[in-house]
C-alpha cells in the first residue's frame, strides 16, 4: 500500500533521513521504533507532504506522492495524526471532527453517520461534544485526534506517538482502539517509544537509527532480539515498558 | 428574563437592521451622518471579522484598502468619466486583486511579523496618493464625482441592504465547510495542513473576502463625503477598525455591526466634553475591556494576543519542528 524507496529529508542543509525504504502492506499496522531524533516524526511528515524530500520516492496505493500537496494527499486517503496531538484548542469536539472530513465532498448525512462511527468508537468523545478541545484532558485530546483522522475515511492511518504523556490505563486503552480500527480494515503505521507495547500489537517493524533503517522484521521475531533492540533504541525501551 | 435574552439574540440582526432603517427619520442631518459612517465602516468591518476574526490574520492595513476602493472610484469618476457603477464595479475588484496579493506574505509570516507588514503596506498607499497629485489630488484631496444614487438617503438605503446582505453572508461562511477551514488555521496551521486544507489557498480567501469588502465600504466613504483626502487613511485608522472587530467579540455578525455603529459614534456622542473627549473615549474603551463583556478565549481578546503572536511569537506561519 505504502512503498518508501531510498528517501532523503533535510530540514535545512544536513540531511536528517538518509537513506529510508520501507513498505506498509494493506491491512497490516506496521511500526516505526526508533531513539529520540532518529527521524521518525520526519518521516510521517514526508509521507504526508509536509516537507518535501530531496530524492527517493513515496508510493501509495501505486502512485507516486512525493511531489503532492498534504491536501492532495489526505485526498488519496492518508491521514496523519501528528506528534503531539495537534487538535484545534478553540473549536469543539464536533467541530473538529467536521475538519477531519474537509477533503471529502461528503453529503451532510455521511458525515453525520461518520462522526457517530467515531463516537462508537471514543464514547467519551460523544459526552463532550461541544466541549471546547483545548478544555479537554490529555487522553481525551488524543482520542480526539484519532477520531479526527479517521474522519477522513483513510486507507491508511499513521500515528505518531499517541501514547505521549499518557498514563499506562489510556495507553492500553488507545492501543486497543487501534487494533481495533485495524481491523475493521484500516492499515496502520505506528511510530512508539514504547517499544514492546508497539511490537505486541503490530504486524510488522523497523527500527530506525540516525536516519536509516537498521533493522526490519516480523514484530514478533524483532521482539525477542531484544539485545539488538535495545542497543539502537539506547536502553529507551527498557525504562518506558512499566 | 433568559427567554427574552434568547429572543434579543435570535433576532438581533434583524431588530438592528430594523433600527437603521428608521434611523433617517429619527435623526438630525449630523446624526444621521454619523450613522451612515457606521453602516459604511460595519461593511468593512465584517471584513476583517473573516480576516481577524474567523482566520486569526491581524491586518493593520485595512485603511488601505478602504482608500484603494474610494480612491478608484473617485478616480474613474473624475479623470476617467466613467459611470459610476462601472466605476464602483471596478474599484471592488482591483481593491480585492490587491488584498488578494496581500495573503502572500502571510503564507511566510504570522503574528506580530505579519502586522508589520501590512502597516508597512498601509503606509506605502497612504504615500502613493500623497504623491501622485496628478492623478490623486495629492494633499489637497480628491472631489467632484458623482454618487452612485442622486440621494444621500438612497444611498443609504442602499448601503443599509449591502450590510444586510453581506451579514448573512458573513454569517453563513462562519458556519460553512469554508469557515471551518479558516478557523482551523487560527487555531493551529500545522494541523489544518495534515486534515487537508490548503492552507495557502484560504488565506488567500480569507484576504481576497476582505479586501472586497473593504473596497465597497471605500465606494460607499466616497459617496457619503464626497471627498477624499489621505487623512482619513491612517494607521490608527486602521487601528480603529481593528478595535472595532475586537468590541464585536470577533466572532459575531451582529457584535461587529453594533461595535462598528458604537465606536464611530463614540467621539461624536462624547463632542460636549471637548478637550476630555479622549480621554473619556480612552476608559470607556478600558471599562469595557475590563468588564470582561469581551469573551477571553475562544477568538477575542486573548486571542488576539495569541494571533499577535505574544506567547510564542516565533513569527514563522509555519513551524513543523
Ligand atoms: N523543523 C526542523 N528543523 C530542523 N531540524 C529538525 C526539525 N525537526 C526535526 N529536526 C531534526 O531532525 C532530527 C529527527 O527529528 P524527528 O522529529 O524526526 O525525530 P523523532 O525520531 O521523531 O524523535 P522523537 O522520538 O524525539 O519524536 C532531529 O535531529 C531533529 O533535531
Ligand atoms: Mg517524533
């Protein structure tokens, strides 16, 4: 679904990303371990038309998007959850869901039965819905941020450390959405400090280190070298696990 | 007493354009001055409620733009001889080309950065026509064109269904898929960008919508004075609008409109203290802030401080660190 091949990023001079090629298949949710700056928030953002790569190619679903606009994109059906769970403090719940929707040329009642989707799934989210974004609780924010996404009605989701700052309880409960969204059929990239949570509940992993990817695998083989895990993500798993 | 707030809020609209539509035969000329500038300065107005207000782009060069719509429409009238709906026609559009372009360097720049250069805008036209005597009249100003209706009070009428028009209109885009977009850009750019919205292409609305309006409040300052002078085109006007869409709640049509009428007849309704004017203008504005009757929060005066840039104020539209 998602071909990445040989892709160099630069914020200003020096490359950040080196050489990254990896591949997302239909269906699957896949994660992307790495220290802190390996580049991997850099690498969501390439994908979704944030920065523009200095060369390699991005495909999805069989098309080239390097060069796309993010709307164009979000179009195609890629939605981006960023890091940090960018809602729009200002607006409402229900607000913010509409915005997930803009790029689709939805009637009034789809969006309707969408956004009842996303409150199926974050009843939570149904309690509050014209409570202001910025008035809600971190784990709520983040719920929020994936319903949001998901508004888009997206082939494929990607997520970018939706267990910051959370506490373990909302952790776990968020993973389980995301499973739960996977199945039902949506394709997942994961990037996670917290590397054996990721791995438990994906399908696939790579790990990158200073803008490369230096190991790649089924999660289930990735999680029990644990040794060489740990040596690139610097120990970093080991103290966030609990 | 809740219900009858309801009902006040409902209707407010209409109860105010009722109130301006009497407002010819219950005033002295002075007065009724007085009122057709603020009906032309609530059409501008609600301009920059889709610029300040709904997208969180402060413009400090508004006055500008008013003095690039009275200006071509005095100026086709005059040099050119056109009729004036042609000339008002034109004057609208090429004001709205120019605020248009405008939005280009907001796709760079972002709060106290992006003030300063539509001051510096502002202040690059006020000069033009100080300048350009030949064809401005320079200092000595601007006079001699026709109005657009052979009455004043016609053309009050006229403006009066202008500002009712654009209201609803206003109104409507605040609702809109369109203003969804433009409020999410007030509130996070970066996230508006990963949900899709291209984010270049509704400042340029946003700008575009704008400068319209203030292009038809400037055709509409022409024919109430019928005269133009570089005077009346001065940063701190610019900065008076700017507290008019701030007294209005920044978010609200009605709040605009009734803002806009208020603050232009608050000088005026304060002449008999002569020399104190100002002064009492000063803490009545003060009072109000403090009284807190403008919401803190969601798009009003905490708002503005963030739409100035004051917590963070990094300058760049886009920071994607
Ligand atoms: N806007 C930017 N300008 C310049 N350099 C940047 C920018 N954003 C990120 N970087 C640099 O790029 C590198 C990779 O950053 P990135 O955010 O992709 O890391 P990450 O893997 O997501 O880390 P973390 O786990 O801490 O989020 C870092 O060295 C960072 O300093
Ligand atoms: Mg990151």
């Amino acid at each position: 679904m998602l071909k990445i091949n040989d892709l160099v990023v630069a914020y200003e001079v020096a490359p950040v990303l080196h050489s990254v090629s990896l591949e997302v298949q239909a269906g699957k949710i896949v994660t992307l371990l790495g220290a802190n700056g390996a580049g991997k928030s850099t690498t969501l953002k390439a994908i979704s038309g944030l920065i523009k790569p200095l060369s390699g190619s991005i495909e999805f679903c069989g098309e080239v998007i390097s060069n796309k606009r993010p709307d164009e994109i979000v179009k195609m059906g890629l939605a981006h959850v960023p890091e940090g769970r960018l809602v729009f403090p200002g607006l409402t719940v229900t607000e913010n869901l509409k915005i997930g929707a803009y790029t689709r040329k939805a009637s009034r009642s789809e969006v309707k039965s969408d956004m009842q989707k996303a409150f199926d799934l974050f009843p939570r989210l149904a309690e509050r819905c014209n409570q202001l974004a910025g008035t809600m609780s971190g784990g709520e924010q983040q719920m929020l941020s994936i319903a949001r996404a998901m508004m888009s009605n997206p082939k494929l989701l990607m997520l970018d450390e939706p267990s910051l700052g959370l506490a373990p309880v909302i952790i776990d409960s968020i993973m389980d959405k995301i499973r739960e969204i996977n199945e039902a059929g949506t394709t997942v990239l994961l990037i996670e400090q917290n590397a054996e949570l990721a791995l438990s509940i994906s399908h696939y992993a790579y790990v990158l280190s200073v803008g490369e990817v230096v190991l790649s695998g089924d999660s289930e083989s990735i999680a029990e070298d644990k040794a060489v895990l740990e040596a690139y993500l610097g120990g970093e798993s080991e103290g966030r696990t609990d | 007493m809740v219900k009858l707030f309801k009902w006040l809020k409902k209707y407010a609209l209409l109860i105010v354009m009722l109130l301006l539509l009497a407002a010819p035969s219950v005033t002295s000329q002075y007065e009724f001055y007085v009122v057709q500038r603020g009906v032309q300065n609530a059409i501008h107005v609600l301009g920059l409620l889709i610029l300040i207000g709904y997208s969180g782009m402060l413009s400090l060069g508004s006055a500008a733009l008013l003095a690039t719509g009275a200006y071509t429409y005095g100026i086709l009238l005059v040099k050119v001889g056109l009729n004036p709906w042609v000339g008002a026609a034109l004057a609208v559009a090429l004001t709205t080309f120019i605020g248009t372009g405008l939005a280009l360097p907001a796709f760079r720049l972002a709060g106290p950065f992006l003030v300063v250069t539509t001051v510096g805008f502002g202040e690059i036209v006020r000069i033009l026509i100080l300048n350009m005597e030949p064809i401005t009249g320079g200092a000595y100003g601007l006079a001699g064109f026709a109005k657009l209706l052979p009455s004043t009070r016609w053309v009050y009428y006229l403006m009066v269904a202008a500002l009712f028009l654009i209201a609803i209109a206003v109104k409507r885009i605040g609702e809109s898929r369109l203003g969804l977009a433009l409020k999410s850009l007030r509130e996070d750019e970066v996230a508006a960008e990963v949900m899709g919205v291209d984010v270049r292409r509704a400042k340029m609305v946003s700008f575009a919508l704008s400068a319209m309006l203030a292009g038809l409040s400037g055709v509409f300052l022409a024919n109430l004075t019928g005269y133009l002078s570089p005077d009346s085109f001065t940063a701190a006007e610019s900065a008076s609008y700017l507290l008019m869409v701030v007294m209005g709640g920044m978010q609200s049509v009605t709040g605009a409109i009734v803002s806009s009428i208020v603050i232009t007849s608050l000088p005026e309704v304060l002449r008999f203290l002569s020399s104190s004017r100002l002064l009492v203008y000063s803490l009545v504005l003060l009072v109000y802030l403090r009284l807190n009757w403008v919401r803190t929060g969601k798009g009003s005066l905490a708002g503005l401080m963030k739409t100035l840039g004051f917590p963070l104020g990094t300058g760049r539209a886009k920071d994607r660190s």
